[in-house]
C-alpha cells in the first residue's frame, strides 16, 4: 500500500487519523499493533531518511564518502536495525510458507 496525503479527502483523513487520533478504533493494524494515526504521521523524517539511506545502502552505495568506517554510528546503527526488522520479516513469511 502505498501512501499518499493527497488523495485522501478531508473525510479520509478524519477517519485515518491524520492531524488527529481516529474516531475508528483499530484504523490501523500492523501485525498485532494497531495505531489510531496515520503511519505517515508516526514515523519521522530522521527516520525515513534512515529507510532512504538503506534503500541506497543495499544498492551499494553509502550517503557519505569513504568506506563503512567512515559512516557515522547512529547511520550504521539505523541500518542494522533495519536489517534485523527485515530479516524477521522474511523468516516470518518464510514460516508460513513452510507451514
């Protein structure tokens, strides 16, 4: 699914919770999370860029010059955490595949 403010009118964005909590419990669920607030609206623009630099890293490319040595820790940190998140995810659908 991918995201777009602007094709939601003003009722979609009341009902999926874009300035403010959903009136409809559960608008959102994810796994067994479910949020009142549009995901656009939870995540922050630190940690999109983060996804952006992974994007870019698992092409081959790095945001800063030199090697992995020479990126910043919270950047080589951020792209762990994004590793792991995704390796659960591929085991998860691996499992039920296997199922």
């Amino acid at each position: 699914m991918k995201l777009d403010c602007r094709r939601c009118s003003q009722t979609d964005k009341i009902e999926k919770g874009c300035e403010h909590d959903s009136p409809i419990p559960g608008a959102w669920k994810l796994k067994d999370w479910e949020f009142q607030r549009c995901p656009l609206k939870l995540v922050t623009r630190k940690s999109l860029e983060y996804v952006l630099a992974y994007i870019y890293y698992s092409n081959g490319y790095l945001p800063n010059p030199g090697g992995w040595m020479e990126q910043p820790q919270k950047l080589l940190s951020a792209l762990e955490i994004i590793e792991r998140e995704l390796e659960t995810i591929r085991q998860s659908k691996y499992d039920k595949q296997g199922a």
